[in-house]
C-alpha cells in the first residue's frame, strides 16, 4: 500500500476499530489458537469483548509458523477491513539456535558476530510467524545487582552504541519489505532501566538530565539512528514520572527532539502501574497520561480499549493522537508486507529446515568462544588433552547454560561441558557434581573428594542458575553460593592445581574462588553450543579473547563500581597509605578486582611505545595515535587496543577516562601490527550544565592499553 491508501483505510476505521489497535494480548485470548480454552477467564477478568479482542492490533509470545498461520488466517475472516495481526516475541538472544547472553556478546568486542547472531535470531523467528522482536535491550548498567545486567551488554555509552547499531543491522537487514527473514525491532528500555535504585528490578530511577543525556540515551538514540523501527517504554520513573506516562520523556525527546516517528509499546502491564507508581487514581487517569506520552501500543491491560472513548468525548483527549498512533502501526504492518502477505514468512518447511542448523550452532560456537573471558591463569590452562581431569561442580554435566531469556531454545539441546570433555580429553575424565547449586550432601563431597585424588588437575564448573539472573531476578549477595564455596575450600586442601570455569549472568563477586583457583574462565550462559566451546578454550584448540565490559567488583560493598569515575576533590594517593580524609574505603580498595576492558589469552602481547602525530588539534584538525604491538608469546592470539581519553578541565567534572576507539588485532607468534586510532574534535564533546553538547579547549590525555587500567598515555591540547 502507499501512504495514501493507508489514509484511506485509516478513514474507514470506527473509533472502536482504531483503540482496539493500540491493543496488544497475548495469544492465549484469541480464537484459533491451541490454548483458547483459557480465553474466558482472563476475557472476564480484563473486562474485553468478543470483538476487542478480534479488533486488536498485536499479539504477544506466541511461536510456531503453523501456528502463527492459523491464528492470523482466523483472525483475517473476523477482520471487517481485513487489517493483519503483528506477532512480537522476545528474541532477545536467539530464537532456537541460542547464542551467550548479550552481556558476554558485549565480551567479544565483535560487532560484525554480534550483528550475525541478531541476523540468525531474526531469519528463524521470522520463518516461525514472528515479526517483531522485543530486541536490542541497550540499558547501560553500572550495578551488577540487577538480574536483567545479563541483557545489556555492559557500563560504557560507547560501547553499547556501537553494538545498539549492531544488533538492529542484524535484526532488520537494510529492507523489511523485501526481506522476509528479518524482524523488526524494538530498542528497550526507554529510559535508563539500567539504573534502578539498588539493582533492584522495576524499582526507582533518579537522576539529572545531564547524566541520563551523557550516559543513558546515547545507545537508544543509536539504535534509532540505525533505523529501529521500534521503542519500548521502561517500567522505571524518570525524573518522577513513570516512563509510559513522561510526556517530556517520549514526546520531548523521543519523538520531538530525535524525530522518531515509529511505534512506542508499553512494556507488560506498565500503563496500568502508573497507579500502583501513584502518578495516576485510576484506569482512566493511566490511559490519559500514556496517550498523551505518546505511547501506541499497550501490552496487557485494558486501560485504552475501556477509557479512550469517553476521554475522547470528553474533549481530554483529541482523537488525532488515536490517528497518529494507528497510523504508525499500520505503517509499520505495511512495511512487513503484511497486507499483502498477511503471513509473511511463515513457513512450516522452511522452519524446520532453518531452525538449530549446522551453520547457526556454528555461529553460536564462534560466538561463545569469543565471549568467555579468561581472568586468571597461573598456568594451568590450557589443559594437556592426556591429563587426568576431575571436572567436578554442579555445572560440570549441566545443561542449563542458556540464561533466563532462552525463547524457544531446549535446555536438553545444550552441549554440555561434561559432554563436551569427553570427547576430547584422551586421559581419565572423571565427572561429578560435588555439590547442587545451593546445597551439598556428604555423599556428593566424598565423590568429588576422591574423584579429585586421582587427577592430575581440577576443573571447577561453577556459578548461578539461570533462574539466579533475568527480569526478576536481582540479589544482594552476588557471591557463589555457600554450597560451590564450601566445595572450593575441601578441594583446596587437596593441593592439586585448579582451574574453575564460571557460568553466570552478571559480574560476581569472586571472593573464596578467585584467590583459590589457579586460571579462572568466565564463561557467562553460553548457549546452544556453549560445553563445545569452553571445552575447546580449556583444552587450548581455542585462545581466549574476550575481554569484560562490566568491571567485577572486589566485594558488593563497592557496588556500584565502573571504570569511568569522577575524581573527586579529595582523590586517593595509591603511594599514600595512611591517609584518611580522601575518598575511600577503610576495609577495600577503591578499585575493583577486574576493570573494564580486562581479559588474558594464552599468549601474551607488548606495547610498543605510545606516538602522537601532534601536541595540539583545532576543531578543523585532527591527529593520529599510533603504538606498536606484539605477540611475545608461542601461540596466535587477539589483542583488543583500546584507546581512552580525559578531558582534565571542563565546564563540568568529566570521568578519569573515557573509550573512544578499540581495535582488535589478530597476530602471530613473534608478529607485530600497529594500532591507529584518529581524535578529532567531535571525540572531546560532552553535555554541558546547559546541556549543550561541545567541547572546551584546554589540555587532554590520551591512554591505549589491554584495558581500562592498565594503559600508556599521552598528552595534547585543544585549542
């Protein structure tokens, strides 16, 4: 259809047609549909008619092309202007193929496979009936508390706007029309989730303009700027006001200041919780606020459907905002190509020729070997393939390697790590449990004990549950469980090099392995193919490269710990120790146990030194960084430059370092490649108190290191 057609189809719509549009269920309350045997009592329940449900624009959660086909062929007979469904699900990290969770793609420092991973994610979904994914989630998050950390992919605003980019690239391709295995998607959560009050899920968001300006919105507006053609508004308030109804928020600068002009959904039931919030009385009063917010679609509650009518009649509401958001909507299926195709690219055949594929595990395998983190080793890894090994802990023979949003990924599909040794350890493998996640008997332990005795080296296969991170999913105490602890302490005692392999969703506070073990993998929730690919990685077919994009504290007393800080007016004096009016801790450094950016390999890399091209730039020049690096040890490896600059005045406190640029460089025994990295002007501009965004000129340093941390540096002017 072209533009004018979709006005004249909007023109046809009744009131009732158009708000039952900005409806979303889930596929549970539509006729046709295996499980509409629970139709009545939620119906009942939510206060829908028959034809409310018929006339709704979207349905949620629902899977499967045969399924998807059925429902939308019963919904097109009911549909008097025969206006398709869109069917949304959270793809979040793999349909049926399932990749690590996004915290750990955000690990592999690789953009081209994080965009090839959202690009299978999207062709096995879209042949199984989806069209949207809720997906790319770009939440910067400081505080690994919070269970939903796993879906970001960690603190830096650079960082996670490059891979915003990639994601929506992967998901959408360059043309929806014309590509019926890509999904649309929809960046969340709009705004600042990511910084819910201590880590605590849907829990109060607080801060200034310019800090959600500089830090939080940058990598939604990126992905926007890439095209997504969707938005989700947070559970969270900002500023005060609940996100679904900040009208400053999404019509100020969502749709004012960044010209979006696609759809803005609700998250699950988020209209309906202004009230519990306190910013609304009623149903009536949340339908208000959201309308006038400028949010579409509304995913689970009956706020619009009951209350836009009378709002409308009452001269509250003008029922051009009700047009403007159908329209989009309608832009939006018209950009499927659904109402020439209403199921697009279903297709049962295709489906079961696509889904878990040879290729996609392939990608998967790839994928989690980059993104596991190798951060320790005292040469213990990589195993000899003739050793013998204990792999003992509750994830040595585990397949719940997953994470919390696995969609229609089997867990039992799962290469398991335990599975995956013995296929190529040639040595004894011996195989044990040791102890549950959060429990121990006596009998686990005297099998681990003496399963330990016999081996020449112990893999340790610890961490969380899936069900320990994920939406609802926040702690206080982010250590292992006592259990695991427990176990590390009787295996110690034996005195027989260990190597611990940890699977998690968040960045953990390794106090009792980390100081134990010998080598420690971080292996995060791998996917399909995750036991494959850390059995690789410790056997040394593989070399660790991932390096982290959360810090990892020391304790979660330091929480929340991130590598750009401010300096404050009394700076700690590392060579000082006994002062005590400076900002610190008494009983913990100030820095955490692994910093941004940080990772080992199985060789090692030298920095050459740090070359300027120029001491002084204008806003008309640049200049080039350049530093020499080398492999020094005996096996090819990735190094991952970075490169991170300090504005040391500005008209507001600036962060002791910022990412700027990386590079990642594959080299050779004994080769050498030099990292080049250009600053130019636009680099050194950040949001002033007026909330400009320019620089100031003054005096510079530059850092290029490994890590955050561990950097040369250099200087130059701005003038």
């Amino acid at each position: 259809m072209d533009q004018k057609q979709l006005t004249d189809l909007l023109t046809k719509m009744t009131l009732e047609e158009k708000i039952a549009q900005l409806l979303q269920l889930t596929s549970n309350l539509h006729e046709g549909t295996e499980d509409q045997g629970q139709i009545t009592g939620p119906m009942e329940e939510m206060g829908l008619t028959t034809d409310m449900v018929r006339a709704s624009g979207s349905v949620l959660g629902l899977s499967g092309a045969a399924s998807i086909i059925a429902l939308q062929q019963n919904y097109m007979k009911n549909s008097r202007l025969g206006i398709p469904l869109l069917f949304m699900a959270d793809v979040v990290h793999g349909f049926k193929t399932i990749f690590p969770i996004p915290l750990a793609i955000g690990c592999s420092w690789d953009l081209e496979l994080a965009e090839k991973s959202a690009e299978i994610a999207a062709r096995e979904s879209a042949v199984s009936g989806i069209h949207v994914t809720f997906a790319p989630m770009v939440d910067l998050v400081r505080d690994p508390r919070w269970g939903r950390v796993m879906e970001t992919t960690g603190e830096d605003p650079y960082l996670n706007s490059l891979f915003a980019r990639a994601f929506v690239r992967g998901y959408q391709g360059s043309a929806l029309a014309e590509d019926n295995e890509r999904l649309a998607a929809c960046v969340k959560h709009f705004a600042a989730y990511g910084a819910a009050e201590g880590g605590r899920d849907y829990n109060t968001v607080d801060m200034s303009e310019r800090q959600l300006r500089e830090y939080y919105l940058p990598a939604y507006k990126a992905a926007l700027d890439e095209g997504c053609e969707m938005v989700m508004a947070s559970f969270n308030t900002v500023d005060g006001i609940p996100a679904s109804g900040n009208e400053k928020l999404m019509r100020g600068i969502l749709r004012d200041e960044w010209g979006f002009d696609g759809i803005l959904i609700s998250d699950w039931a988020s209209i309906r919780e202004m009230i519990a919030h306190g910013a609304a009385e009623d149903d009536r009063e949340a339908a208000y606020r959201a309308m006038r917010a400028g949010v579409d679609i509304e995913m689970m509650t009956p706020c619009y459907v009951h209350h836009l009518p009378n709002l409308i009649k009452s001269g509250l509401i003008d029922e051009s905002l009700i047009d403007e958001a159908v329209m989009r909507i309608l832009q939006l299926k018209n950009k499927l190509g659904l109402f020439e195709n209403p199921f697009r690219g279903a297709d049962p055949e295709r489906e079961r020729e696509l889904l878990f594929c040879d290729e996609h595990r392939q990608a998967a395998y790839d994928l989690a070997v980059k993104s596991s983190v190798l951060l320790k080793n005292n040469g213990v890894l990589p195993l000899q393939p003739d050793s013998n090994v204990a792999l003992i802990g509750p994830f040595a023979d585990q397949e719940d390697i997953l994470g919390w949003w696995s969609c229609v990924g089997a867990k039992e599909d799962a290469v398991k790590l335990g599975t995956a040794m013995k296929e190529r350890i040639s040595g004894k493998l011996t195989i044990t449990a040791g102890c549950n996640f959060d429990s121990m008997d006596a009998k686990q332990l005297e099998l681990a004990l003496d399963a330990a005795r016999e081996a020449d080296v112990i893999v340790l296969a610890l961490g969380e549950e899936s069900e320990m991170s994920g939406e609802g999913g926040s702690r206080t105490d982010i250590t292992l469980p006592k259990a695991q602890l427990e176990l590390v302490q009787h295996l110690k005692q034996l005195n027989k090099p260990i190597a611990a392999v940890i699977f998690n969703g968040r960045p953990l506070d390794l106090q009792g392995i980390f100081d134990e073990a010998d080598a420690v993998l971080e292996a995060w929730f791998p996917g399909s193919e995750g036991g494959a690919a850390i059995a690789d990685l410790l056997i040394g077919r593989m070399n660790p490269s991932g390096r982290l994009t959360m810090s990892f504290p020391q304790s979660v007393g330091q929480v929340p710990v991130y590598y750009n800080v401010f300096n404050t007016g009394r700076p700690m004096d590392p060579s000082k120790t006994g002062e005590r009016y400076v900002s610190k801790y008494i009983d913990s450094p100030n820095e955490p146990l692994l910093p941004f950016g940080y990772g080992l390999s199985y060789t090692t890399f030298e920095f050459g030194e740090l070359q300027l091209s120029r001491s002084e730039i204008t806003a008309d020049q640049h200049l080039t960084a350049r530093i020499r690096v080398t492999n020094t040890g005996a096996r090819t490896g990735v190094e991952t430059v970075q490169l991170y600059i300090r504005d040391m005045t500005g008209e507001v406190v600036r962060p002791l370092r910022e990412l700027k640029g990386f590079q990642q460089l594959k080299l050779q025994p004994g080769e050498s490649k030099i990292a080049e990295f250009t600053i130019s002007e636009d680099m050194l501009r950040y949001h002033h108190s007026d909330l400009s965004f320019t620089s100031d000129p003054g005096r510079f340093q530059l850092f290029v290191g490994p890590n955050s941390r561990d950097c040369l540096q250099a200087s130059f002017k701005l003038v």
